[in-house]
C-alpha cells in the first residue's frame, strides 16, 4: 500500500472570471462546459474542445455571440454538442500552466459562470509551489481544496493515454484524432464521414485514413503493453 506521503494530492481551483472563454460561454449558454480535449497547434496555439450539456440548440448557438469560437457542433437529438475554442496565448490555457508545473489536469469545467480546475500533483512535486505558480499565473483563480488521493486504476490508465497522445503521436495524428471523436466519426450511427472530417482538415480522405490507423494502432498498443516499461521519448514521424 502506497504510504500516505507517497500519495498524489488532488488541487482544486475555482474560476470565476468572464475572461476563460468556458467560464463566460457557461454562463451565456446557461449550460455547463467540460473539457474534453485540449490540441496543440502547429502555430502554437491551442484548440481547446469543450462539450456543452444542459442547454438549448438556440443557447449554444448564442455563445459563439460573445465567445471567439473556432467551430460548433450541436446535436439536435439531445442538449449538447461541442464547442471548440481556440486559445492564441499559451499562458492563458489553465492546462498548459499545470503542464508546465508537471502537475495533471484531472478536470476542468463550469457551470452557469462558475468554473472548477481539478489537478493532481505527484508525490515528487510540492504541491504549495504548484499552487503559488497557478494562482501567479491566474491570479482570478481560488483554491478551494487540497486532498490526498489515493493512486487508482483509471488515473494511471488515462496517464498512459495522455502520454500516448503527447508523445508517441505525431502533431498531424493527434490532430485527426481529436478532430474525428469531437465531430463524432466514432458515434454508432456516425454523426460525420471520414471524407466530411478530411474536408475540414484539408486533407485527402486516404490521408485521413493512414493518419487515423496510425493513431488507434500507437493508443491501442500502449494500452494494452504488459509490464511497467518506461513510455517511449520518441516522436513517431510515421
């Protein structure tokens, strides 16, 4: 059993300010936001890709109103669709701010203008210097909790995938990815084609393809590997 000092401690923020698009666009859409995927950009910027529950098709529209939306994605059987913003300035994302700290971003979400950021902070790092550099950076942010938490399966399991994402997948596989689940390629009937996805990303639906089986062969291996090897540093240009 892990000793309690051993243990990772679970942070958590609360954001108020209009400034993050996820906390304003929750509480114009009067909805809740929760982050689903955050993809880097060749230009350095960031796609952050938000599902919005709870609210009307008429009410997720209205976000793109006030909110720099890059694209909108409403399901019209059900309340929610996605929203994806687009993050210019780094230093902005709460995510890339915990990355940078070498802390986990376990969840981050709003609702009706009050958002919450959940990370976790492995034993090898300080949590009160994790905290000192997020609230620097945020300054609007509050902590409103600091906890042990017990190591658990799907913690280490989404680690694994995180790190498959991060490292093992080139920017062009992670991209399409990302792009294929957030439009729905993956849903049963699917929502999109691969042709509608390719068209998007202005590349071929046969690139499309080569990219996507790349991408589920690298997430699906390092899934199922047997043992604690060490996750590979290599970029994969295939």
């Amino acid at each position: 059993m892990t000793a309690p000092d051993e243990q990772p401690t679970e942070l958590e923020f609360r954001v108020t300010d209009q400034e993050y698009p996820f906390v304003s666009g929750s509480e114009v859409g009067s909805c809740r936001c929760i982050l689903r995927e955050l993809l880097p950009t060749s230009g350095g910027e960031y796609l952050e890709f938000f599902e919005v529950r709870d609210a009307s098709n008429s009410a997720v529209e209205t976000i793109t109103e006030v909110e720099p939306v890059e694209e909108l994605l409403v399901d019209e059987y059900t309340d929610n669709g996605v929203v994806v913003f687009r993050v210019e300035e780094p230093s902005a994302c709460v995510a890339t701010t915990l990355a940078d700290e070498e802390a986990f971003l376990r969840d981050l979400w709003a609702e009706e203008g009050e958002g919450r950021v959940v990370a976790e902070v492995m034993p090898s790092r300080d949590p009160g210097s994790v905290v000192n550099s997020f609230t620097e950076e945020h300054p609007s942010a509050d902590l409103v909790a600091k906890r042990d938490r017990p190591e658990d399966g799907p913690l280490f399991l989404r680690h694994r995938v995180q790190d498959v994402l991060a490292r093992r997948l080139t920017d062009r596989q992670r991209e399409v990815l990302v792009t294929a689940y957030g439009a729905g390629y993956f849903e049963r009937p699917r929502a999109t084609t691969g042709a509608e996805v390719a068209a998007g990303l202005d590349i071929s639906p046969s690139t499309f393809s080569q990219h996507l089986r790349a991408a589920q062969r690298k997430l699906l291996a390092a899934l199922l590997e047997e043992g604690n090897s060490a996750p590979s540093h290599r970029i994969d240009t295939e």
